[in-house]
C-alpha cells in the first residue's frame, strides 16, 4: 500500500495513510478480512457487511488482497498442492516429521493418497429419448 494504489497504480503523489475511520486499517483487519470471504462468503455481500464495506469496496479489496495472500503462501512454501504428484512428497514429509504415524485401517492403501476405483454403471434406469411418446412430449410443450 506505500508504494501501489488499490487500482493498481504505481503511487506518485502522496504516501498511504490509513483515516481514522478506515473499515480495514490495520494489517490484521485486512487479514481477517481475506480469509473470512474465501471460507465464508460466495458473495461480496457478506464480507462487506461484517466489515462496514459496501460491495464495491469489497470487491476492491478482495482483488487487492488476494495477490497478496497468494504470494505470502507461495513464500511461506504453503501454497495447496493442485496435482496429486506435488501431494505426495508433502504427506511424505508431514510422515517423516509426526512423532508417531497413525495406525491404518485393515486393508488400507500404503500410499498417502488414497485412490479409488471407476465408479459402478448407473442402476437407475435409461429415459427412452427415441420413443413416439418421449418425442411428442418434446414436441407438444408450449413455445
């Protein structure tokens, strides 16, 4: 914030000083702010009202933020793991660091990642689209 604007501008004119009423004015708050709208919110609403944020604003610092949290998780070595091959050392790590490994259930997988088998066919039975009756239901509906 000392050096970018929340559009994301380089700042030229005058330093960053939070007001004394700002909604969001400690480090702290923002954090909190983040957070609670990527675990809680599906909507900017919701964040904006806990905080005293309109929506625009919100999403103003949804966006600002985000970035934010991305990269101190990536310098943190924290970043979720998106591919089953970057998950695996990771729970091999966590293996080799817990004091004591937890014992597995009779018949369970020796691999971190569990997997699973295809999915059974579907019992449920299959809606005849090619039948007269199917086709003049179709064709019968209101337009």
């Amino acid at each position: 914030m000392q050096d970018w604007t929340r559009a994301g501008k380089r700042r030229t004119a005058r330093a960053y000083i939070p007001y004394t009423n700002a909604p969001l004015p400690t480090p702290e708050d923002r954090r909190l702010f983040i957070l609670r709208s990527l675990k809680v919110a599906a909507l900017q609403v919701a964040p904006g009202a806990l905080f005293g944020l309109s929506q625009s604003k919100a999403h103003t610092w949804i966006h600002v933020l985000l970035p934010v949290l991305h990269q101190t998780l990536v310098d943190l070595y924290e970043v979720p793991a998106r591919h089953r091959q970057a998950l695996e050392p990771r729970l091999a790590d966590l293996a080799a660091t817990a004091p004591e490994a937890p014992v597995s259930a009779p018949g369970a997988s020796s691999s971190p990642v569990s997997t699973r088998a295809p999915n059974d066919p579907s019992r449920a039975p299959k809606t005849p689209m090619s039948q007269a009756r199917v086709i003049a239901a179709r064709n019968s509906g209101i337009r």
